[in-house]
C-alpha cells in the first residue's frame, strides 16, 4: 500500500476535541522517488504562517555561500549582527550588550534571549509597522545570546531586517530572484512589514510550489540537479544545533528533540518545520522522504495524527 493511501485511512480514525474530522486540506509526498498527492480541497495559494521561516534560512544559506560582505567581511553563521542593527533606532542600555554578541546563528536557533513569542500577530496589532524594529531590540531580553532555544518570529524579522541593511536588498526580493526563480515559483504572496520582508510568516503558496521547496531541502540543497544551496548549509540546517529537552512531549509524532537552523529535530531522523493550523513540511534523509501538508485546523496538534504509525 502507497503511503499517501496509509495516511488517507488513518486520517479517517482521527477526530478532534470536538470530534470533528481533522481538517487537511491536502498531502503530498515523495517516498523514496515516488510523488505521491491527495487534495481534500483544490489546490489555491494557502498561507504557509511559520513555514515562511524555511525559506529566510534557505536564502542565508545562499547569501553565506556566496560569501556576501557584510562590514567587508563574507558572510557567515559567527557574523555578528550588532554592526548593522546599532544605528537603526535607541536601544536601551541593558539590551546593548547581548545585542552586541548577537549572531546570525543565534537568530537562526530561536536564541536571541527572548523569553516568549511577542511578535505573532496578537502581540503587535496595535504597535505600527514602522516601530516594529524598535519593538524587537527593546523587547527584555531574559537569557544570554545563543544560552536557550524559545520559539518566537522575532528574530526571523531581525534576520530580514540585518539582509535589507547589510545588503541593501529586500529578503524577499533575494528570495525571488535566487530561490523563486530556480524553482519556477511565480504565484505568490510576501508583503511587508512596513519596509521589511517580515522573514518568518505571511507568505502565501500554493502546495505544489511548498513541495517543490521541500524536495529541494531533501535533496540537499539541489532542485533538478541545479545547485540552489550548499549540501554543507543545508545539513548544518537540519542538525542539532541546541538540545530542547524543555520542548520534547513524547506523546506527540513528532517530539521536538533539539533545533537546527530554524528546522525542529525529532525522533528517527525526521525534521520538520510547522506552522500555525498545521502546516507541515517533513524530511528524513535516510528514507529519502519528503511529507508537506497544508491544513485549516485550529487543533494543530492533531494534523501530525494522520501520521502516528506510519512514519
């Protein structure tokens, strides 16, 4: 049995709280070089939420291969992001000097030193787009640069604005031109957070356009052959880079063991990131198997259920 047929009969056991049938809008895999796809609902640009963060980290991935300057230095994970930042709005003194020893590595593993998410929607409806920058470098910074993984959007936003500053390029617009293009992605969303790319939500894709983004990460950084990203960047990308057993529930799927860049690592080689009202992109290298699903369920946790026991 097709593993796209395994997942369709277990999504017919699982219900939600409310014991409504879990609301998938569709699946697609590769399983070894086999495509396999269901569609519940026709395929129309879906918003990715979180997903979004995948192709920000992809796009340094390139900016460091292509050794990019930054203060007439190349690009890397180690640069420090202080130098660019600094004059872009006051920061108070008791943030000053994590932000000085701030990384790009840090942004990428969710480390900056936030304590909690505070830049998802609800948390800045009412602060305008233009003092969003003021926003995140004067947010308490509780812990030291690189000390705890604390899931937030944060320091994606600080990722595209340090691009937008050091580079003198939009990220999306980078995005487009070295990751889009390649992939013959042209129907898309991505508006800005007033003059910036917001780097880890609010794009919008098609499915078929997200798989094609992650078989380019399960291939290792090539999409038909053609090099997009380094197999280096991207294996760095989907290792552990910080342990997360404060994160780890065994009783989900797909347990979040540790963080690479951006990427969860969970149990059995898999690694995956997610998003709100269970949007999914899965990889595992070893079963060269690449999952994606976009849904509209409120109870994400139940999306990974159509899984349980098959992979």
């Amino acid at each position: 049995m097709k593993l796209i047929d395994k997942i369709k009969r277990q999504k017919e056991k699982v219900y939600t709280s409310t014991g409504e049938s879990v609301n998938i809008d569709s699946i697609m895999i590769d399983d070894n070089g086999d495509i396999q796809s269901y569609f519940y609902k026709p395929e129309e640009l879906h918003q990715m939420r979180s997903i979004s963060k995948v192709l920000t980290t992809l796009a340094y991935g390139i900016a460091i291969d292509k050794k990019m300057l930054v203060c007439g230095k190349p690009l890397t994970v180690d640069s420090f992001v202080y130098p660019v930042l600094k004059n872009l709005t006051s920061i108070k003194k008791e943030n000053v000097e994590k932000i000085k020893k701030w990384q790009i590595k840090a942004l990428l593993t969710y480390s900056a030193g936030y304590d909690r998410q505070m830049f998802s929607k609800k948390f800045i409806n009412d602060i305008d787009e233009k003092d969003y920058v003021n926003y995140v470098l004067n947010y308490n910074l509780i812990y030291n640069p690189g000390e705890k993984y604390v899931y937030n959007n944060a320091e994606l936003f600080l990722l595209s604005v340090f691009f937008q500053e050091a580079f003198g390029i939009n990220l999306k617009d980078f995005i487009v031109k070295e990751i889009f293009e390649p992939l013959n992605i042209t129907e898309f969303v991505w508006e800005n957070f007033g003059k910036y790319c917001p780097g880890g939500t609010g794009l919008f894709l098609s499915h078929s356009n997200l798989f094609k983004i992650g078989e380019l990460i399960l291939h290792k950084g090539k999409y038909n052959g053609q090099e997009i990203v380094s197999k280096k960047f991207i294996e760095e990308m989907c290792t552990t880079q910080i342990s997360t057993p404060y994160a780890v529930n065994p009783e989900r799927v797909l347990p979040k063991i540790g963080v690479g860049y951006i990427m969860h690592i969970s149990r059995d080689g898999y690694v995956y990131k997610d998003g709100t009202y269970g949007q999914y992109l899965i990889v595992n290298f070893d079963k060269k198997q690449l999952i994606t699903i976009l849904s509209n369920e409120q109870e994400m946790s139940y999306v990974t259920e159509i899984l349980r026991g098959i992979i």
